[in-house]
C-alpha cells in the first residue's frame, strides 16, 4: 500500500501528517484523529486498514506529541479545543481536500471531532466518534463508578496517592494498570501500537497532564468542565459511534451522542474496552468501512 508523510505548515508549528493509500483517487479520504489529548496516532495506526476498502486513510500527531512540534512550555491557556480544531483544518486545506473527506476521532479524537462537526466545517461527508464522552462530567461519574468495582487494595492505593500528590510513583501506576486492563485495552500482551504511543507520552506528558490529569480517570485538568451535550444537534453529517461493552466511555457517556445527533447509529463490540480497532480489529475496521462506504453511496 502506497503511504506518504510529511509536515503540515501550522503558523510557526508543523504537524506531521501519513497518507496510506491514493488520495487523489477520487473517494473521500478518511482523516484519523488520536486521542488524549496529547498521545499520538500509533495506538490507532490499525485504522490503515480502511484503505484496503479503496479510501486513502491520513493519520497525524497533533501538535505537542510525537513527530509534530513539541512545545513543553506552553501552559493550559495555550492548549485549547479551539487551537486543535484549527490544527485539524489547516491540515485539511494543506492537504487539498477541502472538497470531501470523512473524520474518525477516538477517544479524546472524538470529542474533537464533535467539536468539529458541531461547526459545520465545508467538505465534512461523515464523522466517526470512537470510544469518547459527550461532556466530562459524565466520564469522570463514570470512571468513579468503574472505580468503585476495582479490588479495595487497589483503591486504596489510588486514594493514598492522589491525596499525597504522588501520582508519578510506581506504586500509582501499578494500581491504575488495573484499570486500564479492565476499560483501556484488554489484549496482552500489550500491543506494539500501544506501547508506542505510551512511550511517546512519557517522553512528553504536556498536553495530557494539562488538559486531563495524571490518568485516564483522575481528571483535573483544564478539560475537566468540557462538554458538548447542548450543541450535538449541530452537526448535520452522518455520524456513527463506536464502543465497547467494557470501555471506559461506558454506554452513559456515550448516549448524548445517540440522543441528540441527527442522523446517528451505534455499535457497541462485546469483546472490547477502549480499543475495539486493537481488541475487535477486522470487525471494527469492516463497521467503519462500511459505514463510509454506505454515505459515499448516497452522493
């Protein structure tokens, strides 16, 4: 499969950006975006495989992480929603294909995407929300709940070390594997996409310790208080959802979406947590292709 990188101009930043397949084709691309805020594309490179289908699939590391710039310094009045979405269509016009072009958010990806969509930006033919929350209030009940059922042990251990201010500590991070064993990635041992980004992310935490917190569920960071549930019937395009039975965005996070979204389906894998493309891969990959192919049909 031919793929092509290269860096994207974003004011005085770049934004690297990978084509897999032929993007002038004529079938509208599908642009891939990571979660975190801050990880990077690796743990959903498996989305590639939607150019199998016959669509070019474009991934990129939003600035802060990865290939793209890196800018430690920079604090939370700096990384904000807005600054990511026009990130996002930058990348698009630099890429040429304003005209039609498909979006696939995960996790964090997804509530960008939502952002996104809610705009009405030109050239959106479909929007993919993966594994997100429709508002924060929503994941951190959630993940309070998920909480609730690990081992007492391992609470406890959670509990010491946020009112100590030693989330950074071993012992921290062994009790939250627990966690993300159950509603993060089931599938050990972990996978090399994973253990990629992961190490991306310890290299340079900035944005995910800014914008959401030491963990995926202790969340004090400056996205803390987002939400998009009043703005959802805004976004005019079909939009698919995708889950899973044990996923961290729990069916409660998810349902505003599936609510107040126009024209929405939904599917859940029974299999998976948080990463169906890894845990669910060709049934997850086949949902999304056929999802883009069925709006590719009615134009």
């Amino acid at each position: 499969m031919k793929t092509v990188e290269g860096f994207a101009p974003y004011g005085d930043y770049l934004t690297w950006y990978r084509i897999t397949g032929d993007i002038e084709n004529g079938r509208p691309p599908l642009i891939v975006a990571h979660g975190g805020p801050g990880c990077t594309h690796d743990y959903v490179d498996s989305y590639k495989l939607v150019a199998d289908s016959g669509r070019a699939v474009i991934h990129y590391d939003q600035v802060g992480n990865g290939k793209s710039t890196h800018l430690p310094e920079k604090g939370g009045d700096f990384w904000t929603v807005d600054f990511f979405v026009a990130e996002l269509n930058n990348l698009i016009d630099h890429l040429g294909i304003r005209g039609a072009y498909h979006l696939l958010g995960q996790s964090w990806g997804g509530m960008l995407g939502a952002e996104f969509a809610v705009r009405r930006p030109a050239g959106l033919k479909a929007l993919v929300i993966a594994n997100s929350p429709a508002s924060m209030e929503l994941w951190i009940s959630e993940a309070n709940r998920l909480r609730a059922e690990l081992p007492p042990e391992v609470q406890a251990t959670l509990l010491a070390h946020e009112a100590a201010g030693t989330t950074s500590s071993a012992e921290y991070k062994a009790a939250a594997d627990v966690f993300y064993d159950r509603h993060v990635c089931r599938v050990k041992p972990k996978p090399d996409d994973v253990a990629r980004m992961e190490a991306w992310l310890e290299k340079d935490p900035t944005v995910y310790h800014t914008m959401n917190g030491p963990n995926e569920f202790y969340v004090i960071g400056t996205m803390r208080d987002w939400t998009i549930v009043d703005r959802l019937d805004a976004i005019a395009v079909p939009t698919l959802l995708v889950s899973g039975r044990f996923d961290e965005a729990t069916p409660a996070t998810v349902q505003p979406f599936a609510d107040r979204i126009p024209d929405v389906r939904w599917t859940i894998f029974e299999q998976s947590s948080h990463m169906p493309h890894l845990e669910e891969k060709e049934a997850c990959i086949a949902t999304v292709s056929a999802f883009l192919d069925e709006i590719d049909a009615r134009t």
